[in-house]
C-alpha cells in the first residue's frame, strides 16, 4: 500500500515556499511572492500554516525603515520534504 501524501505539503503554493527554502539559508517574503506568482494575502495565510506546523520559522523585522518577513525551513520542514519527496518516487515507481 501507498504512504499517503503530506496534505500541508500537497498545496502547490505551499510545496513551491518549501521547495525554494530547501535551496536557501533564508528567502524574504518579496523574493517567494515574485517565484511563485502568488498574490500577497494567499502567500501570507499559506506561510502562516507552514509556520503552524513549524516547516518553517518567520521572522519579522525591518529592513531600514521597510518592514520585512524572512522564512526559514526548520529541520522538520526539511524533513517533511524529504518523505514527500521519497512518497512521490514511490507513487511513480507504481
């Protein structure tokens, strides 16, 4: 029988935020909006669910006088991947 897929992961907009902070230290909230394609608010709620689950940490600050988000995957984030990963090269073996 098939592991079944990560449903918090199975979002594509929250499979792509994932997938870019594998490949970075730390991605800004500007820098994911641009690589998805996603609006601001859809963004916003889709990373608060990946910080829920603690995929990721978000820390907010300000960048002179700008506000700023920065993301980070966390271990388990990194670790969630990597079975969601692994389960889709089980479902294509099939």
């Amino acid at each position: 029988m098939l592991k079944p897929l990560d449903p918090l992961l199975h979002s594509e907009l929250r499979l792509a935020v994932v997938s870019i902070l594998i490949g970075v230290e730390e991605a800004d909230f500007v820098y994911i909006r641009t690589e998805t394609g996603a609006t601001a608010g859809n963004l916003s709620v889709q990373i608060d669910k990946l910080q829920k689950a603690g995929y990721i940490e978000v820390e907010k600050g300000f960048k002179g006088k700008m506000p700023r988000t920065t993301c980070r995957i966390t271990d388990k984030g990194r670790e969630a991947f990597r079975e969601y990963v692994e389960t889709l090269r089980d479902y294509i073996k099939m």
